[in-house]
C-alpha cells in the first residue's frame, strides 16, 4: 500500500528513478540568449550544480554566444554533458564584425550521440540544424532533429508596415460635430437621386473627417495580436518600468492586473467572433478562430525559409521516421 501523505506523479517517480531508467520520454529544454557565453560559464555551472531543472535538461541552447575560434570547447565544457556542438559567426558570409553564434549542450543521460546535419549564416538568419538518437523513442522514430534559429536585430524581418490612423478624442469630435451642424444638407441632395445623394453625403462626411481629426503613423507587426489594446500596452510598459527599478513587489502586482486584462481582452475578441458568426459573416469570423489558435491567415516567407525546408525535406526523405524539433529566436531590438 501507498503511504499515507506520499507524493505521487509524473514529476516524483521521474525523481526516484536511477540509471537509464531516468531518461525521460518527451526532451526538457533549456534556451537562453545568454549575451557573451563565456562571461556567463560560472552562473551556467551553478545552475547546473544546484538546480533540477538545468541538471535534469536534455537539451541546453544559447544563442548570442559571441564566440570565435580563439575559444575552444574544453574551455566551455560542462558536467553531464556532452561534447557541445556550435556555430560561430561567419564574418564574411554574415558581414559583421562580432556577435551572434549558437551553442547547443546535450545530456549524455538521455542522448550518446550528436550529429551536425547543416549549418547556415546569412545577415538575416543563423541556423544550426542537429539530429540526436536519443536512449528512448517510441518505435516510430527513428530520431529527433533540432533546429537552433536566430534571427539578429538587423535581419530583414517581413511583415512590418507602416499605416495611418486617426485619432478620435473630445476635441476631435465635437470639432466633426461642429463641422456637421453648419452644413447646409439640403444643397448636398438638392435635385438628386437617392443613389447620388447617398454618395455625395458619404463623400463629403469622408472628407470632414480627412480634414478634422488628426491623423498619426503607426508600425504593425505581423505578430501582433488583434486582442491587444492601448490599455494593455500601458499596463505592460508599467511592469517594464517597475521590474527595471527593482522592485519586485510592484511588478509581481502589475503581473498580476495583466494576466486579468489579457484574459478579459482574449474574452472580449472570442465574443466578436462568435457575433460575426452569428452575423453570417463566415469569412472574417474564420480569420478570427486562425487568430485564437495562432495559425496564419497566408503563406508567409521568412529570411532562411528556403535554407530551412530544403534542410528538413532532406533530412526526412533520408530518415523515415525522423521528429524534428525547431527552436526560433529573435535578437533583441
């Protein structure tokens, strides 16, 4: 029998078992833009040291490792793991002088073997493509690839655009109302169609709002998601604010009042796509439901995308069976 009070679950049978017992059935990860590897080695070691999480990892990847050849891997070696597998930046083919690299750590106790399969880099992109066999895969794997992608600051990213909005305010509206109520609408329809009349109202009412309300340029992202709202955005620089002075205690409440507002505005933008079904507006209500369940409403290209899926066609036409596991990272701005 059990004993009373004990601990059960995954995570606590996990820590009991021993020898190859323990290698676990999904790899745990670890990634990091660490900034300068080498001046972070001691903090890594710690970790390694005294907290599960990094002693148990299957796997350990940076990127940003700043590295070049005068450092060489017995200097960056770590226990429990194996000999690690890098990509430095090429400063030609990249054209820069420094930074970048990519800097992948495998635990012997869940992978013997590690296997470079590509490496690529351009001034828009860094990849590092490697394939493991791991102690323990289902019977229908034969193993598993892991794709390291960085994406430095000064890559040419797709998908920024630049638009104009107006910006609705007290003043703006009651200058629009003004506007309206010195119009003689009667000299507008005068001795016209419904159909003319229609268009010129609509044509001049465009023209009032062009004239009045003020207009400002905005930046969209492609990833930027339809539920963020200005207050959102606010709420969010308040945190930055608070967790780069310090103080712990303020930015654990602003995160707190955030996670209740991005529920609440996740909420609010199911609603509007349930309404537009309701509407019959099928279209728009189905680029809703992309939205929510994060997928993309076209065919996007990326810097690297032809590098990237010449490498897995390849490596699953020579592997059947093969997983792959693709890691994405931005450089900071």
């Amino acid at each position: 029998m059990r004993k009373r009070g004990r601990r059960g679950g995954v995570k606590q049978r996990l820590k009991r078992l021993t020898g190859t017992q323990k290698s676990p059935p999904l790899p745990s990860l670890i990634l990091a833009n660490v900034r300068s590897l080498h001046n972070n080695l001691d903090e890594l070691q710690a970790n390694i040291l005294c907290q599960w999480a990094y002693k148990e990892a299957s796997l350990v990847c940076f990127t940003e490792t700043w590295l070049d050849k005068t450092v060489v891997d017995s200097e960056l070696s770590l226990d429990r793991f194996g000999s690690p597998l890098r990509l430095d930046r090429d400063t030609v083919s990249s054209m820069k002088k420094h930074g970048g690299g990519l800097y992948v750590y495998f635990n012997k106790d869940w992978s013997r073997t590690a296997d470079v399969k590509d490496s690529c880099c351009t001034p828009d992109l860094e990849l590092l493509a490697v394939s493991f066999r791991p102690k323990y895969l289902p019977r229908e794997f034969g193993q598993l690839a892991l794709v390291l992608v960085y994406i430095p600051p000064s890559g040419n990213r797709e998908g920024v655009t630049k638009k104009l909005v107006k910006r609705w305010d007290d003043n703006a509206v009651e200058s629009l109302q003004g506007c309206f109520d010195s119009t003689d609408w009667e000299v507008l329809t005068q001795g016209s169609s419904l159909e003319e009349a229609t268009e010129v109202v609509t044509h001049y009412i465009t023209f009032c709002e062009d004239m009045i309300v003020p207009q400002k340029t905005v930046k969209v992202f492609s990833n930027n998601k339809p539920w963020i709202t200005k207050a959102l955005k606010t709420t969010l620089n308040e945190k930055k604010i608070a967790f780069n002075s310090g103080n712990r205690i303020e930015s654990k409440l602003i995160q707190n009042r955030l996670n209740k507002e991005i529920k609440s505005a996740k909420k609010g933008y199911k609603e509007r796509v349930e309404k537009l079904f309701r509407e019959g507006k099928a279209r728009d209500a189905w680029r809703g439901v992309k939205t929510l369940a994060g997928l993309p409403l076209t065919t996007q290209h990326y810097p690297g995308q032809e590098t990237l899926s010449t490498w897995q066609r390849t490596l699953t036409n020579s592997t059947p069976g093969l997983t792959s596991l693709i890691i994405h990272k931005r450089g900071r701005s």
